[in-house]
C-alpha cells in the first residue's frame, strides 16, 4: 500500500485478514466485482441490494445474502459501501434498516462509492456518533477493471484504520494509495475522473477521426496503443467504440451523469477552470439524449459518428427504444 510520507503500520487485525466476515452493501456492477475477488482471495461475504438479481449472483459466488443492510452491519467488523445515488446512501447508512440499525461500535466502513464531499463528510460525522469509524475510499477504474482486480484504491482517513483493512484492499484492487486526511480520496478522485471524462471523448475523437480517413479500425487501435498518443481509457474503451457494441455497460451513462455533476460542483466552488472539461460534458449529455443512458460511457463515439454522419451496423448503431426508457 503506498504512501506519501511512509507506509501505515501492519496491526494484529491487518494479520488476521482473511478470518473476518466482510460485509458488502450496494452488489451491482462495482460491488459484486469486489466480491467475486473477494471471494477468490479466500474471504467470507455477507451483503445486501434491493436489486434481487443482484444478491443471487452474490449468493452463487458464495456470499451470504442478509434481509437488510442492518443486517449485513450486525454480522461484519469491515464493511464496503458502494453506491449509485444520494437517496441510497441516507437510505444504506441512516434508514430504518440501515448500516446504524445494526452497527456495533468499532465497526470499520470502506466507503467506496464517488460522492460530493460534503456527503461523504455528513457519513463520516453522523456514524461517529455511533463509534463506527468511515474511510474515504473512492475506487479509479471501470467495472471492467474491478472485474480482472485492475483498480486502484485511494484511501484517506485514520491511517491505522486504513492499515487494519490491508488485507481486504488487497482482496479486491491491484493497489491501495493512503492518501491522508479523511476526503482526499474523493479529492483525487474527482481529478481522476476529470481525465477520464477527457481522455474517453479524445479516444472516441481519434476513432472516428480513423473512421473518415478510412483506416481499419484494428489497425489504429494496434499502433496507438503502442504509440505516445495511447491513454488508459483509450486502452479500455476504444475496444468497445471499435465493436460499436456499448450495451454491456462498465459505467452508464446516467450514473456518470452524476459523477460529471460533481466534480462540476467541486470545480466551481474552489473557482478553478477546467475547460476541456466543461467542453466534453455536452457530448455525455448527447449520448444520454440519443437514448444511451443504460449505455457504457464509450457511446460517446456513437454521438461523433451521428455528427460525422457516419452509419455502422451493429448492435449499438441505435439503441433500442427499451433500454433508453430505463
């Protein structure tokens, strides 16, 4: 796990690891990514979604399904927290079956979940209360990348608890960087997304800009990513853009909705310009408009390709009606 400044102290706990039951709260493309490592580096799983589909996929890759999210709090001492929206954390952390319904003292949340700061700072004060102990520990990669173990974690908060729950981050991520005082987690992962919400409309630019000049797409796809001009995000995404097949969403358009709006918000209220940002949100905001709201993120390429006039068959050449109706 790194550090700036030094690496926290292995504790009794962290050796422990793998003899605790880990609780996991929100099981959907994220969350039950986590599980399936988790389950694979040898860990016991209590969790909870209101989506039932969601927790028989958790139960067949052996976790334990609880009625409620109490009841995932009363059985686990670490807990992940990996949420879509505000109403979902007041509802997972504070509801009448929520994570305080059930919590005993010296409980430990990883809370994973990207979420404006002042909520994340609202979490960590109102569980204080209760002797329940909240790490700020937003996650950088794609659904894509939780599912091979390809993401990283950016821990902040009390770096003993932070080094109690070692074993689990390893459990789950390729990598864990303490990033010190409790928010500067999400502080880095605001920036991080900021890139990523450039970097993938740049790579949807480049393949269409390949498409007009008539290159095979295989073709250019092999030598960027070879090349200087490469990114991560074109590495992960432009396999999707090149396929035209956007349907299996490793983030959706609609909940990346909501990351843009935060770091929006964050932007503004420390005055800092970000303009090739504010530039790409209006292409997310066509992708949502032109029915790929379920979509992955890359379906950006598709709104490119409308305004190059460019038409592919394929599955993802327009989005069924259904799905943008969801």
């Amino acid at each position: 796990m790194s550090r700036t400044g030094g690496r926290p102290r292995a504790t009794r706990k962290e050796a422990r690891g793998k003899t605790e039951r880990i609780g996991q709260v929100g099981l959907g493309i994220m969350g039950g990514a986590f599980a399936k490592n988790l389950r694979a580096a040898g860990f016991e799983l209590s969790g909870f979604d209101i989506d039932e589909e969601r927790c028989a996929e958790f139960a067949r890759l052996g976790g334990r399904c609880e009625r409620s999210v109490a009841d995932v709090a009363r059985h686990t001492s670490v807990l992940i927290t990996s949420l879509a929206s505000l109403p979902a954390v007041e509802a997972a952390f504070f509801g009448e079956d929520g994570v305080l319904r059930g919590a005993r003292p010296g409980l430990t949340i990883i809370e994973a979940s990207t979420l404006p700061l002042e909520t994340k700072l609202d979490v960590r004060d109102r569980c204080a209360t209760h002797g329940v102990t909240v790490l700020d520990c937003p996650i950088s990669g794609t659904g894509a990348q939780a599912a091979a173990k390809d993401i990283s974690v950016y821990a902040s908060g009390p770096e003993g608890a932070v080094a109690q729950c070692k074993a689990v981050f390893d459990g789950f991520a390729r990598s864990t960087h303490y990033c010190g005082v409790y928010g500067n987690g999400s502080k880095l992962k605001f920036i991080a997304n900021l890139l990523v919400t450039i970097h993938n409309l740049s790579a949807a630019e480049a393949i269409v800009l390949g498409e007009r000049s008539g290159l095979d797409l295989d073709l250019l796809y092999e030598v960027i990513r070879d090349g200087a001009g490469t990114s991560r995000m074109f590495e992960v995404r432009a396999p999707l853009m090149i396929r035209n097949d956007y349907a299996q969403a490793t983030m959706k358009v609609d909940v990346y909705q909501k990351d843009i709006d935060i770091i929006s918000a964050f932007a503004a209220g420390l005055q800092c310009p970000t303009p090739l940002f504010e530039a790409s949100k209006a292409y997310y905001a066509g992708a949502y408009a032109q029915g790929y709201a379920k979509h992955d993120t890359a379906s950006i390429c598709a709104v490119l390709e409308n305004m190059a006039g460019i038409v592919r068959p394929g599955p993802a050449s327009r989005p069924r009606k259904a799905a943008a109706k969801k």
